[in-house]
C-alpha cells in the first residue's frame, strides 16, 4: 500500500483523528463541536399558542392563556394545555425560543427548503446535512434522515434515509430489499461467511491495484477513495445491526423516532440525526387543531429532552444533552386573523425552539409587533431594536452552524449568524 493510500485509510479508520472529507470550518472560537438533532413540524404551526403569545392584541386572534416565564423565556399557558406547560417547567431552563423568524414565503416546499437550508436554492444542503459532513463524516450514518423534508443537496452522500424498505435495514441485510424474493424462480445468491471473506478480499485487492495504477491520479483516485471509504464504513456499520435491525421502520411517529434518534447518536451511528412529525398542521380550517397538535408535540419533546438528560456522553460525566444541540422549526406559522371556516392560512413569519449543547436557555430572542410582523432586533442580544434588523432564514441556519460547532461562513458568507443564539 502507498503512502498515500495508507494516509487516507488511517482518516477512515478513525486512527489519525481527522473527519472524513471534512471541510474542518470549525467556527472559531466555538466549544467542542456537537451533535444535532432537529426536529421538522411539517405544515406550519401557530406560534401564537405557546411561542409568541399576542394576548391583548387586536390584530391577533389567539387562543386561551396566561403568560407565564422562566427566567426570560415567556410563553403561553392554559388548563387545557397542561403539556406545554409542563415542558416550560421542566425544560425552559434549558430553552430558547427565537421568535419572529422571516421566510418570506408561504408556499409550503420553498418554506420548508429556506428554514431548513437558510437558503432559496433547490440544491442546498439543510443545516443538518452540513453539520453531518463538516462534524461526522467518518461516522457510518453521518445524517439519518428519519423523516422525508430533509435537503442533502451536493452532500447527499452521506446521508442514509429510512422509507418503506430502510436504506439501513437493506445495508444489514440485502435481503430486505427484494421483499418478494421468496416469488423468484432462482434463489438470489448469498455467499456465506468462507464466500463473503474471499469477494472481500478480491474487491478491495482490485480496487488498491486500480488505486496504485490506472487511477492514480485526479477524479479517479478520488473515486477509488470514496469506493474504499464505503467499505470501511460498511464493514463498521456492522456492529450497529444487532441494536437496530428490529426498529428501522419507517415512521412518522415522532416517539419512535426519538428512540432511534438517541440510539443513533449514543452508539456513534450518526452526528446529525432529521427527526419529523406528519403533515397535520396545515389548520386552513379549525385552527383550533392546534392546541391537541402542540400538546402531543411537546409531550413528545419532554420525552427527547428527558431521554438526553439520562443517557450519558461521551465525556466522562457528561449527559447526551451537554453534547447535542436540539432545534425544533416549522416552515411557516399561521395568519394573525382566522378565515371564514375558522382556520389561519400561510404567514411567512415563524418562531424556533433550541435547547441543549450547553447554550444558554430560559430566554426569548427575536421578535414580533401585534400584527405578528417581524421587528427589527439588535443581533448581539436578540432584544427589539429600532436600528437592528430582520432576522431572516439565512440569519437563523447560520445561528445554528455556529451553535453547533461549525464555521457558518463557508455555506453563508452573505448571512450574518444571528449571534445572540450562541452568546
């Protein structure tokens, strides 16, 4: 073997400690890197139900509710609510809210696309999808897409989706994806162990000749490498099929997700993990819907964050919430007024939830006036601010790069970081 060759299969391997095809932005100055897991609410919540109450405010129909706090974080609570209450209790030491989040559309696909990437493009890479490639990409499931709403972009590679046949439970066993194969006139060949060792071997001995030879150089090497790569990373994705064979379904069962989710990170399956809820809140009638929809929401959240606060780190001492930044979107809120059938339409301002990471919590950031129209915030300390500005999409994706550990500048260098999230 070169030395070339050995230098790059050492990165694979893990044993001279540099990410995989990494980019390396590490935000400067910035904590030990993190993982990340968001959290995607598909089709547009009513901030004003707990995130940004506009009670009082004439030009806002809003639900029920008493204001209430946790340290600066301000949120709506009523008895018929009990769970979002209780997650603010429990959890808003921990909390964040950023409020008044412009995305400055209201078609649902270029909503979710612009809070999710922090960009109008089709073929951006989500927040997710970059943390996973700058912060994991040795790992054998850099981003495990759990839901469907995730933009890989240029990265794609690295991200392993689940569906209807998983890409994962086909990785761990190739008979999954031929469902019907007990139908097939021929039994599909499956090598045994004795057999699987010598392909192996045979592949990998073909592929180090092409390597040393015809493909020495340029964009056939790189291809060679990336052919290894994998291998490497099949072979250490083997250790993870015991624990998950059994529970890779697809689903949109936000609970279900969780488990996999915290098993993905606490194993070292994944760095970024895309968790989603299903396409239930698109309330154009009975916006009262609402209020069932964030209640099972945040159960749920109390069960991730309760989950993180138990499992333990990989630092001695730590808990998975130290190390895992939380970030809960939706593409779009709802209108200030209802329609005639009772429901709110489409508004191109929406709030975020981020916690853990060791960021600062008990705060609201951002900000809307009663007309629930964005305002103008200071940028360093994410109170209103006549001479501030908007925060944007873009502003918000970069935020979460550098809460996580990574230099937003490379994929935004036109999106100043909404930097009162990571002060």
């Amino acid at each position: 073997m070169n030395r070339n060759r050995r230098t790059f299969m050492q990165a694979v391997l893990g044993l001279s400690g540099a990410t995989l095809f990494s980019g390396g932005s590490f935000a400067a100055g910035a904590a030990k890197p993190k993982k990340l897991l968001t959290v995607f609410v598909s089709g547009g919540w009513d901030t004003t139900y707990a995130l940004d109450a506009k009670q009082g405010a004439s030009g806002v129909d809003s639900p029920q509710g008493d204001l209430e706090s946790v340290g600066q974080l301000v949120y709506l609570a009523d008895a018929s609510r009990p769970n979002a209450r209780s997650f603010f209790e429990q959890h808003g030491a921990l909390t964040t809210v950023v409020n008044g989040i412009q995305v400055q559309s209201i078609n649902h696909p270029d909503c979710a696309k612009r809070i999710l990437t922090g960009t109008a493009s089709d073929t951006s890479p989500d927040f997710s999808t970059i943390v996973a490639h700058e912060l994991g990409s040795s790992k054998s499931a850099p981003l495990l897409a759990l839901g469907p709403t995730a933009f890989t972009g240029n990265l794609g590679s690295i991200a392993v989706r689940t569906g209807t046949v998983t890409q994962l439970k086909t990785l761990m066993d190739p008979d999954a994806a031929f469902p019907g194969a007990d139908l097939l006139p021929a039994k599909r060949f499956r090598p045994d162990a004795a057999e699987a060792k010598a392909i192996d071997s045979y592949v990998k001995k073909r592929a180090n000749a092409l390597f040393d030879g015809a493909a020495a150089n340029g964009q056939n090497q790189a291809r060679v490498q990336d052919f290894l790569a994998s291998r490497e990373r099949g072979e250490a994705f083997k250790k993870f099929s015991d624990a998950f064979a059994d529970d890779l379904e697809f689903s949109l069962d936000i609970n279900v997700q969780i488990d996999i989710a915290v098993r993905a990170l606490t194993e070292g399956l994944s760095q970024s993990v895309h968790l989603e809820t299903p396409f239930g809140w698109d309330t154009h009638t009975g916006n009262e819907m609402q209020g069932p929809l964030q209640e099972e929401l945040f159960l749920s959240l109390s069960t991730l964050v309760e989950k993180l606060q138990v499992t333990p780190g990989t630092e001695a001492g730590s808990k998975l919430i130290d190390e895992t930044v939380v970030v809960v979107v939706s593409e779009m809120g709802r209108t200030p007024k209802l329609n005639i059938d009772g429901g709110k339409d489409h508004w191109p301002v929406t709030s975020a939830i981020v916690l853990g990471g060791g960021l600062k919590g008990a705060r609201t950031l951002g900000s809307t006036d009663d007309s629930l129209q964005a305002r103008n915030v200071d940028f360093a300390t994410g109170q209103p601010s006549e001479s501030g500005k908007t925060v944007q999409y873009g502003n918000f994706a970069a935020a979460v790069l550098e809460a996580v550990g990574v230099d937003s500048k490379p994929y935004f260098p036109n999106a100043e970081a909404f930097h009162a999230l990571v002060a």
